[in-house]
C-alpha cells in the first residue's frame, strides 16, 4: 500500500480551511481521532470546524475540542471548506445522512481516514490501512509528518482513541505501534490514572442500576456459544439512561465461559441495531457482512430495518449457520 501520509500532510499545508466529520453514533476511536486532528490542524494556524451528526456522546462529553461543533444540516450549509476530513467511516455513508448528503453535493476534496475492512475508498485521498489498531494510530502518523508532540489536548485525543479501540490495549488489534505512540504520548505529560477518572468515573446511579438490570437478562443461545442482550427504546425511557451508558457491556458478555460471540441488538427508529464482538478465529466480520454489516474481524455491527425479536431472530440464525461451518 502506498504511504499517502506525506500527500495528506501537503494538503493540510496548502489548504486553510477544513470540515471534520466522523461515523454517526461515534466511539472513543472517533472523538478521539477528530479531537487530535483538531488540535493538530489549530497548532498549524489552520482553520478546522467539526460536524457530528449525533453530537459528542455524553461520555465523552470531557473532551476537549479547539474549535465549533456543528450537529444539525442548517449549520453544515454554512461550512465552504477548502477540504473535508471524514474519519473512521467504514464507508461515506456512515457519516449520516446530513453529511453523506453534502458529501455528494460539495466540490471540496475529500480525505478519507480509516482502518476498516473493505472500505470504498471514497475519498480523493485515502488512508486506509486494516493493520492499524484504530483510526487514532493513523492520526498519529500524520502528526509525525510534522514533527509535533503528543501533548497535550491532541495526545489525550490520540490516547482515547488508541486506547478505545484496543479495549485499552488488550485485544489483538493492539500493535507495537500502539504502545509506542501511548509511551511519547505518556512521555508528553498524560497520566493515565487522570484519564481513566475522566473516561470511567462519572457513572450515575441510574447508568449502575440498568447495568445490573442487564446482567440479570443475560440470554444465552446457539448451543451456549452466544451471549446477548436485547435492548428496548423503552428500556432506555424507563431507566432515564442512554445507549452510550452501556455501550463496553458487550465486552463482558465475552468474558462468559465457553461463548465464542457477544451481541447486543439495540431498537432504533428505524429497525434494529446489533454490535457482535468475538474471540480469536471466529470472524464476526463475514456474519455482520452477509446482512449489510462491516467492521473487523472481532468486532462488528450490522443495522437491521427489522423489528427488535425478528432481527435477534436472523442474527442467531445466521450466526449459527456460520459457526457451524466454522467447525465443519
């Protein structure tokens, strides 16, 4: 793959304004990533603005950010910048439907940021490398292009997403590349220990009740190789909490013994949403695949226009099908 890191650092340095973006519904990986490309862009007297549809998850609501945060498409439409960032996208359409709509109407190129299989390579520019442990690590090496520290408010960012998307440096995604960029980033002055309470030290009582609501509702299926819980709109409603409150619960549905996939599927306004994480050879990614789904091998997510029972009902069946080769 050609290193297209030293292309995107010239148009930073030829460009003045940028739009950055990221998926819908973003994770550690993607706060992360477009806080330390923020930051980055401000360090070189660039001029960054970041739209995010579904705005900054409230655990994440400590981030820090250099410049405005647009959520809706009125403020989007004021955006005319000289390039657009989008960020841990599997695919455009990922960004939301504001975005993924001016992304077909603007002349602005486009760079495309990623470490996910299979992506289009829908930008003028793409980095995308299936390798790296997380978009953040990609970040990272355009940082390098400019020789400029992990410190401060672009190291914590650059550390959050690293750290998210390798389940705090536990699963096989993490790299040796990604200890080395925690280490300067550590070198740098961020204390692990202070990011942690920001990351974990907030839980409402009401965030600590559903949590034990749902380990009581645990349901196991396909001969005791999958764990996964239902999630309700209405559950949510009830319990006066949000999907981000217990987004990592999935992490210890894998932990049961003997499961070799955990699942969550969540309600939407539109259907069905599920998330499925697994352990070393089993590949989530082809399952999540064969229903319109993406992601990595251990970790995947598919929406579903399907009911909540009827789309537990497909995925069990098509990850039992799966498995069942697997073994074969």
């Amino acid at each position: 793959m050609p290193n297209v890191v030293p292309q995107i650092a010239q148009a930073i340095r030829d460009d003045e304004s940028f739009l950055l973006t990221a998926h819908i519904g973003p994770d550690g990986d993607a706060i992360g990533s477009v806080s330390a490309l923020a930051w980055l862009l401000t360090k070189l007297d660039k001029k960054p603005v970041v739209f995010l549809e579904s705005g900054l998850p409230a655990y994440l609501d400590w981030v820090e950010l250099p410049c405005a945060v647009f959520t809706t498409a009125e403020e989007l439409a004021t955006c005319k910048p000289d390039r657009i960032i989008v960020m841990d996208c599997g695919d455009a359409e990922r960004s939301g439907d504001i975005m993924f709509d001016f992304l077909s109407r603007t002349e602005a190129p486009v760079i495309n940021i990623d470490h996910h299989l299979h992506n289009p390579m829908f930008g003028s520019i793409n980095l995308v490398d299936t390798a790296s442990s997380s978009t953040g690590e990609l970040i990272a090496n355009i940082v390098d292009e400019f020789g400029i520290a992990y410190d401060g408010f672009l190291g914590e960012g650059l550390y959050l997403a690293i750290s998210s998307d390798t389940g705090r440096f536990a699963f096989n995604s993490t790299t040796a590349r990604s200890h080395e960029i925690a280490s300067k980033i550590i070198n740098a002055g961020l204390k692990p220990g202070d990011f942690n309470e920001k990351l974990d030290s907030d839980w409402s009582l009401n965030k600590i009740k559903l949590w034990a609501e749902l380990f009581a509702h645990i349901k196991i299926a396909v001969n005791g190789k999958v764990a996964y819980l239902t999630l309700s709109k209405a559950l949510f409603e009830r319990t006066g909490t949000e999907y981000s409150d217990i987004e990592s619960i999935i992490n210890y549905l894998r932990k049961i013994e003997n499961v070799d996939i955990a699942m969550t599927v969540r309600e939407t306004d539109s259907g069905s949403k599920a998330s499925l994480r697994s352990h070393g050879a089993v590949d989530v990614q082809k399952m999540a695949a064969s229903l319109g789904g993406g992601g990595h091998k251990n970790a995947a997510g598919i929406s579903l226009d399907l009911p909540l029972e009827k789309a537990v009902e497909t995925l069990l069946a098509t990850i039992a099908q799966n498995l069942v080769l697997n073994e074969a």
